[in-house]
C-alpha cells in the first residue's frame, strides 16, 4: 500500500479513537466539563499533561527549527524545557492548593477586583488564541500533503474533530482523548528516530546515534560531516550560533516564563483530587516530556544531513518523489535562477531552495526512505500534537468566557446548563477564529507559538508569581503591571513581525538587539516594575488577602 492509503487507515483509526472516548465521555455538568470532576489519576494526568504540553511545535516544528538555525535553534529546547521545571517547582503546587480552576479565577480572587478578572481575562484570550493558531496552522500542513487535500481543508477537517470532542466531553474527553493521543504522538516520534539512527550510525539510540560516527567507514563524525556540509554551502557550522548573547538569553527566559502562565498547562493541575497528586503528575509528564524533548536534537542533525545529501547540486529531475509531494504542498519551493536544472542550495543571492522548517520532521522518513506505514504513522502522530494542545486552548478560552466572563462578573445567578451551553458555544467560536488565523500565520508553527509564550510571560507570570509569594502586591499593581505587559508585547508584535503599523523594519532596529519572540522577557520585567511599584504607592491589600497568600504557601 502506498503513503496515502496507509495514511488514510492509521488518521481514521485514530481520530475513531478519539470520538469513541469523547462520547463516552460526555459531560452533564460543569465540574466536569471544566475540570473533569478532579477524578483523573496522576499517571493520566501526567500524560494528558505532556500531550497538552508537547504541541505541533514540538512535534512539527522544533526540531525543524533546530536543523535550520543549528546551535540558534537551542534556545527552545532550553526555554520549554526549562520552563516546565519553573512551573512545577513555583507554580502548580499553589494554585492547584488555592483551589480555583483558571488563571483568571485565582487572578481576580488574589487580586480582589472585578477589573483584574477582566483583565485577565483579556489576556488569556489573547494567549489562547495566538497558541492555538500555531496548532491549526500544523494540522494544515499535515492534512495538505498527506491526505493530498488544499491546506484550507485540512485546516477545516482538524477544526470539525477537535470541536467535536472537545464540545461534548469537556475536560472529563480531553483528558482521556490526550492520554491516547500522548500514546500515538510519542510512539510516532520516536519510531522513526530509531530506524534512522540505526540506519546512519548503527546505533539504534538517537541521543547517542548523534553524537556517533556515520555507518559509512570513513570515521567521521556525523556532527562534524553535518557542519562540514553547513561550511561548504555558505552556512554557518551547525554546532555554532549566530545570534546575539541578549536575544538568547531573552528568548530563553521568554519561553520559561511564558510556560509558567500558560492557562491551558495550569488548569491540568486542578483535574486530580489532592496537591500530592498534582505533584505526582507534574513529575510523571516532566518524564513523558524528556523522552521527546532529547530525541528532538538528533532528529533534527538526521534531517538535515539526509536533506543536504539529497537535495544540495542535485538535478530536479532526478529528485525522489518525496520531493514532488511536498513541492505540491508550497513548503518546498525551488526557482531555477540560471537554467541548468541543477538545484543550488547554498546560503547566498544564487539560493534557488527555500524550505519551509515545518516540513522536517514530517518529511524526514520519506526522505531517509522509511516504509510508507511508519510516514504514515509520523502523520497521524504530528495531528495527536497539534489536536492535544488544540482542545486543551479551546477549553480555556470557553472557560474564561462562560465562568470568568459570564458566571463570574456578567450572570452571577447563570444556572448550570446555561453556563455549560455558553461554554460550548464560546469553544464553537474560538474554533473557528482560530482557523481564520491558521489560514493567515505571522510565521512558522515554533515562532507563532514563542508569541504565545512571550504574551504569556508579558501578562500572567509576573501576577502569579507575585500574587503566590508576595502578600504587598495589591490589585492597582497587578492590574497595571498586567496591562504594561501586554500592551508593550503586543506592540512589539504588531511592529516588528505582524507588519499592523506599517512595513516590518529590519532586526537592525530591534529595540536592544531583542526579537520579537524573546521581547517578552523585556514586557515582563516591566510588567514586574510597574506591579511592584505602583503596590508601594499605593494601600496594601486588606487583612483576608494577606491570610490568603500565606495559606496558599501551606501544603495541604
């Protein structure tokens, strides 16, 4: 059976999965629909967690980042994992022993103030929406090549699933729909890493296949064949970097921070039925996590050395069909400048190549000449990515629209089934908003996602942190560090990457030499400025308040 048939059978299978779990699943009431009843064991959470957390950027598009900038590429290795370590170690155990269920409830309860809620929730909409993009952008481009459909279709089809389990089941079918989808998505990662590896340097682990010598007899290392290619093409060795020291830095801390306000990961805290467990499932998914996260650098250095071997002064005649599919698909594109037929990759003027990152891992079997059942499983598993954390931010953004918005500011008296209807009808909005934006991206599926985290780090890491360890930080802080924050993110983005206030200027006007993905770092230490000073100014919060943060701080 071919590529495409075996990919009908393997995505069928799986998305059969995930109805069947959603409509038994299905939930009547809001607790459940919100936070699965808080009847889910450490071990699913764990993995729900990990699915939730393990996007279409880091099964689509990190390693493809990290084969194209090389050393560069780290900085989002270090950020998200480092940053899921920030979370469980400053975040998880405290709210989740506060006891509400989003980011907005805990905000407007330690903050007092209807405003700060609004606020709140503003930010997590914007949050939601921008990270959710990144995912139907994913879904797209896996549907489009592999099922041979327009992009816009595929984006259509992930919207239809996502929207069917996650409307009937709530959090109660996410969880359980995650946990098969963590199953499916890591399974498929790592397959082909496997065959790969062994196929390239005999050893059959990809995290020391890496770092091995090539299976070819010369005695070279495959690190030091992949940088001596990079060289002769004109571009930077793989094992260096070219960008700034700052910009590392800065888009490092953007992604750790980011990751400790990201409503959709904290609200998997509040699904288990005690601190203990929530502790427990943060470890268990920090361990589910590793396994993808240390298998993505050698991923990328077998793409991209299989890729320059087959494409680099190659004729396009001669180019396997791998090539055709994905050039059908508009994420391969090759100009022949000069006539000759020859394709001429190389880091200059005279590139006749330009390659879309997203497409690395998804193309890396069919390139290294795997059997079409293991592309076809790699396909269904990049969709489990991109579906998981999709239905984890649909959930949140109807969430903060039914019980922060509405429940809790608009409709106090809103009986359950009122409240559970506006909650699906805010997830059939969101959803298709989210397409809207998946079918005009501001960049790769990675680079979208960095600008959720940096929202993120801008707007709710500074509040919650400030708002768990300190008892001084009051609600004319919070909301005006909260409103600093973003505001400033988002004018960075609009500027410097959308193109909303005019043409995008050159990074040699990047404000510090910062881009916009690594900007939130800068938001965020002014959003913690202007929270702590303008608390300093003005009255501290009342008695009950203060009671509150060191009650949150006591292990329960």
């Amino acid at each position: 059976m071919d590529v495409q048939t075996w990919t009908y059978i393997i995505v069928g299978i799986t998305f059969l999965i995930y109805i069947s779990i959603a409509i038994w699943s299905r939930t009547s009431s809001t607790s459940e629909f919100y936070i699965a009843g808080k009847g889910v064991s450490p071990l699913a959470n764990g993995m729900a967690t990990a699915a939730d957390w393990m996007s279409a950027a880091s099964f689509i598009s990190m390693a493809g980042i990290i084969a194209f900038a090389g050393y560069d590429g780290s900085v989002y290795l270090m950020g998200w994992t480092g940053g899921y370590v920030l979370l469980a170690l400053l975040v998880a155990p405290y709210l989740r022993n506060f006891g509400k269920f989003t980011v907005p409830d805990f905000i407007g309860e330690r903050y007092y103030s209807i405003y700060a809620r609004l606020v709140a929730v503003f930010c997590a909409l914007i949050v939601s929406f921008t990270y959710v993009a990144g995912q139907m952008q994913g879904v797209g481009i896996v549907f489009s090549r592999f099922l041979e459909v327009s992009f816009e279709l595929g984006v259509i089809i992930g919207m239809v699933i996502v929207l069917f389990y996650a409307i009937l089941g709530g959090m109660k079918g996410i969880t359980y729909t995650q946990v098969a989808q963590y199953c499916i998505l890591i399974f498929a990662f790592m397959l082909p890493a496997f065959f790969i590896s062994l196929q390239m340097t005999g050893n059959i682990i990809p995290q020391i296949g890496m770092g091995s010598t090539l299976n070819d007899g010369s005695g070279v290392f495959l690190l030091e064949k992949l940088d001596l290619l990079s060289k002769d093409l004109g571009f930077n060795e793989y094992t260096t970097g070219s960008k700034s020291i700052i910009d590392v830095f800065c888009i490092t801390l953007a992604l750790m921070v980011g990751t400790a306000g990201l409503p959709h990961v904290i609200v998997r805290f509040f699904t288990v039925r005690k601190v203990s467990d929530a502790r427990k499932s943060v470890g268990l998914a920090l361990l589910f996590i590793t396994i993808l996260y240390t298998t993505a650098p050698a991923v990328s250095v077998f793409s991209k050395l299989n890729l320059l071997e087959t494409v680099s002064n190659k004729e396009y005649l001669t180019m396997p069909e791998w090539f055709k599919n994905w050039e059908n698909t508009g994420l391969i594109k090759f100009e022949d400048k000069n006539n000759d037929g020859i394709i001429n990759y190389i880091n200059s003027d005279e590139n006749e190549l330009i390659i879309n990152n997203d497409i690395m891992v998804l193309a890396n079997p069919e390139i290294a000449n795997l059997p079409p059942w293991v592309i076809a499983l790699v396909a269904a598993g990049g969709l489990a990515a991109a579906l998981s954390t999709a239905a984890g931010l649909l959930l949140v953004i109807s969430t903060a629209v039914s019980n922060d918005l509405i429940k809790k500011i608009l409709l106090p008296d809103i009986s359950q089934k009122n409240e559970l209807l506006i909650a699906r009808l805010s997830a059939f909005f969101a959803v298709l908003i989210a397409g809207y934006f998946a079918y005009n991206p501001p960049d790769f599926v990675a680079a979208v996602v960095a600008l959720a985290f940096g929202l993120a780090a801008a707007s709710f890491f500074p509040a919650i942190i400030l708002g768990i360890f300190s008892k001084r930080i009051n609600k004319e802080g919070a909301i005006s560090g909260m409103i600093v924050g973003i505001t400033l993110m988002l004018f960075y983005m609009m500027k410097f990457k959308l193109g909303w206030l005019g043409d995008i200027p050159p990074k040699s006007e990047w404000w510090f030499g910062i881009s916009p993905e690594g900007f939130g770092t800068i938001a965020m230490l002014c959003n913690f400025s202007v929270s702590i000073i303008v608390s300093k100014l003005s009255s501290p919060p009342p008695k009950h308040i203060e009671e509150l943060v060191e009650k949150i701080r006591i292990p329960q």
